[in-house]
C-alpha cells in the first residue's frame, strides 16, 4: 500500500490522512479490516513514527477508525463510499438571497473542490506549527482555557497588535486604540450596531460581502449599491448620491476586495477621504484579506489616520477560521463604547485564541507563514486568470495577489443551472447574486484561485475519482440553443 507522490504544500500527515481515508472510502480498506500496523506503515512508508500515530489519531478523531488495545486500528463499521453530490447534509427547501449555494461551501466534505469558498486550502497552513503553539500557549495559560478573557481584549496580544500594526498602517496606535473580536464579522456588527441608525442611508461596494448587507439591513438602514471598478468606488455615483442626502457610512474593501480582488488605487482613495470629509460620512475599510498584499497598495486608514475610518480586519482567512481572532482600529473614545456593546452581546473573544495570536506575531511565525502564502497565491492567480481566459471565460479585472477572481462566460446569461450542476460533481461555487448589493442575480462568479489547483481525488482518490472528476460540466441555456462546457479538470489533469 504505496502512498503516492506528495502534493505540494500539504504535510505528510495530512498527506497520509488523505491517502488513508481514500482507501477506506473506496473499500480498498474494508469494514472490520485491521490497518497496518504503526511500525509496518512507518517501514514501508518511509515517514516518522509520529507522523503515522499523529494520521492514526485523527482518522480515529473523524470515526473511520477505531483502536483496539493489543490488536491494533480498525476500520469502523460505518463507512461508506461518497458519490458525486454527497457533500450535502441538508439543502434549503427556500433560497433567500441565493443562500443555498452559499450554506453548500460550509457543508461540503473533503471530496468537493470548493471554488467559492472564502478561505484558504487546509494544505496551505502549516497545521503541525499552529499544533506545537497551540500547546506552548496550552501549557503556559491553563486559565485561559477555561475562565472568560478581557472583554476589551488581552491586553498583552492589544499592545503586541499595536506594535505591529503602527509602521506597517502608518498610525500611531496603543492598545486603547484597538478591540478584539471573534473575527471580522462580529466587528462589522459591532459598529454596525453603535454608529447605525434605523433609516440612515448606508454605501457599499457593489458586488460585496452579502453578510454585510444582511448585517446593515438588519439594522434597518438604507443600502446604497455603489459600482465597483477596478481602480475602486465609482466617484461619481459616490458623489451623487452624497448630493441627495445625507449618508453616514460606506463600508468598503481598500485592497483585494471580495469578491473582485481589486484594490483602491491613489487617486480614488483620495477622491472618496475627499468626500467624506465634505460631507462627514464614516468610512469603515474592511481589509480583511489584506494581509495577502505584498506591498502595503493604499489603505484609507494611512492616508486618513483613524479621523473618519474606522479599520477593521482579522486572521480569520489569512490563519485559521477556527481560531477567530479579528479586530478593529478606531479612537479610543469610541473604541470605549464598541467594548461596552461587545460585552453586552458577546463577552469576549476566547483568551486562549488571543494568547496564541500573540505568540505568533512575536516569534515571527505570522509573517513566515503570510510570505509563503503570498507566493502560492501569486502563482495560483496566473495559473487560475490563464486558465480560466483559455476556456473563454472573462475577467472582470487580471490581479496578481489575493484569492479571488470575478468571472464570466459572455455567452452564460443565467449561472443557476451552471452552479447546480456543478454541485452535482463536487464542485461548489459562489453565483453572483450572493455578492449583490441589491440581491438580484448577475452573471458573474467569484472563483476562489487557491481552490482551483487542488484536487484531492489526484493520485490519492485514484483513477474512478479522477475520471468523475474530469467530466466537463455542461449546461444548457433554457432554449437548449446553447451548451457552455466548463473544463474545470483540465488544469488539473
């Protein structure tokens, strides 16, 4: 039982997890069945006698396998083949907003290549250096295991941020000027909550991250669309709308905006601190994948320094979702009143999260890990952008950092059967309407690049899946006039 060639930036654990776990799924690896032993599959494999007990425990964790003491693993009796569409466990029976497709990217299991997901491939983090810290933090914070954190934020990771973040923002900051949060959603809601009114007129990127405009409708404010090009907001729509009323925020994307990955160029970020200054609107600058950029671009926050933005950002997408960490820069006066608001509706973000991002931002192992994600970004993003213009589709902009690209076949007016027949071959995307201001459909996708070039059903899935896997998806216009085949595969062959 010869584990295949590794793949690229994934860890012989998860490597071998995967191998293992195909051979269960495919039978190769029977119900019952005893696996090799830890000393035999450390032979034969040629890896550590940790790695094997470390791919052991967590097949065990995930219940394909059971130890039995003195006899060895076991393959449990409740395993079962996956197929083409299993990677639902519950589907909506209603479809508000286009959120079925978006509950799928949560729900698919590791067989579906999730290509409209907002995160990075579990392959691309070094999983056994979050692990050695996570028990360093562990072993010297028994408490914040198990005792509620400061609701304003640890103090220690607030000053560390603060160090951190003043040359590479170009502010002047303390921990008085920053406040923790369960990532960056729960910061979008806190000012949301705080600065929002019912019935104020509120802007936005348009497309944008539908949770914000749920967030803000919530509230009861007016959202106002505003086009999105590839240099930024539209000024001029901007400035339209500013002449016909009051409007008391715009809640934008600086640098790789989700979900076109463009970012603000010099002079429309000038433009729109311009206009906030004229007619006093907020801007709160969500630059939560900002941390891909190489090179610091333009945030708003430098050239504005915390007098009418409000900055918000997280490690969420760039580290770990599970680990949710995010926060949010503003004057201490009204960093005051959002930690008041955050321990009436939350209490605090766990500690033992905030210990162990501030480990990480000391030892320096944050910035190690963001150069080498940046670098398969980079790549992805050319391989991804060629690819996708070799199959005809359109970009709606070419980019060279981040994760997304905003997609379209010029000749695919509707992508609702596109994104069901996708599903259909574990193949998860995100349409266009989940990113629109408004709610109504538009041709577009967002496609996650970092997604694209992983196939998990390569080599260690086998040639049946691989062959599934490589069938084009086809999709035919309502007038059958019309089939645009999607090759999805083709890069990966």
């Amino acid at each position: 039982m010869d584990v295949v060639q590794q793949q690229p930036h994934v860890p012989v654990i998860e490597h071998l997890v995967e191998h293992l776990k195909h051979q269960i799924d495919q039978g190769l690896l029977k119900p019952g069945q005893r696996l090799p032993s830890i000393r035999r599959l450390v032979a034969s494999q040629s890896v550590s006698f940790h790695t094997v007990v470390s791919a052991y425990e967590r097949l065990e964790a995930y219940g394909l396998i059971s130890a039995q003491p003195g006899r060895g693993y076991f393959v449990t009796t409740r395993t079962s083949s996956p197929s083409a569409g299993q990677c639902k466990p519950w589907v909506r029976t209603d479809d508000p907003h286009g959120l079925k497709a978006f509950w799928r990217l949560f729900h698919g299991n590791d067989h579906c290549m999730k290509l409209g997901c907002g995160w990075l491939p579990a392959g691309w983090r070094d999983t056994q250096a979050l692990a050695r810290v996570i028990r360093r933090t562990a072993n010297f914070a028994h408490s914040s295991l198990v005792e509620y954190g400061d609701p304003a934020g640890y103090l220690p990771l607030r000053q560390t941020l603060a160090d951190y973040l003043s040359p590479r923002l170009g502010v002047g900051l303390g921990p008085d000027y920053l406040l923790t949060t369960l990532g960056a959603t729960q910061a979008l809601d806190l000012v949301i909550r705080l600065i929002i009114e019912p019935g104020d007129r509120v802007l936005v990127d348009d497309p944008c991250n539908s949770n914000l405009v749920q967030l803000l409708r919530l509230r009861g404010a007016q959202v106002v669309g505003i086009t999105r090009r590839s240099d930024g907001p539209d000024i001029e729509q901007v400035t339209q709308v500013l002449a016909a009323g009051t409007v008391k925020a715009f809640f934008i994307n600086s640098r790789l905006h989700n979900p076109t990955g463009t970012s603000l160029s010099p002079h429309n970020a000038f433009q729109l601190l311009q206009l906030a200054y004229a007619h006093d609107m907020n801007i709160v600058e969500d630059d939560v994948y900002g941390d891909f950029c190489s090179a610091p671009d333009h945030r708003l926050v430098t050239l504005d320094g915390l007098r009418k933005v409000i900055y918000i950002s997280s490690f969420s997408k760039s580290l770990s979702a599970n680990l949710r960490v995010g926060y949010i820069a503003a004057p201490p006066d009204l960093i005051a009143r959002l930690a008041d608001l955050k321990l009436l509706t939350s209490v605090s973000v766990p500690s033992f999260c905030e210990r162990f991002i501030s480990a990480i931002l000391l030892d320096g192992s944050y910035d190690r890990h963001l150069l080498a994600v940046r670098r398969n970004l980079q790549t992805a993003q050319a391989v991804a952008q060629a690819s996708f213009k070799r199959w005809g589709w359109e970009l709606f902009h070419p980019v060279k950092e981040g994760m997304f690209i905003w997609v379209r076949h010029p000749r695919l007016a509707s992508l609702e059967a596109l994104v069901n027949a996708a599903f259909e071959r574990d193949i998860l995307l995100a349409p266009g309407v989940l990113f629109s201001a408004d709610g109504q459909p538009v041709p577009w996708l967002r496609i996650n690049v970092a997604h694209l070039d992983v196939d998990k059903a390569r080599g260690a899935a086998g040639a049946p899946r691989r062959a599934a896997r490589q069938r084009a998806v086809t999709v035919l216009t309502k007038d059958n006039a019309l089939s645009v085949v999607i090759h999805f595969q083709s890069l990966l062959a």
